[in-house]
C-alpha cells in the first residue's frame, strides 16, 4: 500500500475498514460542520429525497 495519492494505480483498491455511525453521531457533526436539515432532523430528512436521517458526506 502505497502512502500518496500519486503513489496510487489507476484501479487499485484498498481495504479502509468500516465503520458504524448512530444517529447522534450524525446529528452532533451536523451541529458543528453541515447544519442541513436533513442532517439534524429526521421527519426533515424523510420529507427530503434521502428518505430519513442523512449523514454529510464529509463524515
């Protein structure tokens, strides 16, 4: 595995891990970084396009 970006071959692949997020999670960083209503609330969330609660796509 290599440890730049430039380092990486087109195609390559590497195995992160994962991991899980609650709910508060979710919410806490919203609170902080994206306040979007869909990332804070979840009857907001339902009424958006993403069905439910959605974390940012910066977690």
């Amino acid at each position: 595995m290599s440890n730049y970006f430039e380092d990486v071959a087109l195609g390559e692949t590497i195995e992160l891990g994962s991991h899980l997020f609650t709910r508060e999670d979710i919410v806490a960083f919203a609170r902080d970084y994206d306040p979007q209503p869909f990332h804070l609330d979840e009857e907001a969330g339902n009424a958006s396009l993403f069905g439910g609660l959605s974390a940012s796509g910066w977690h």
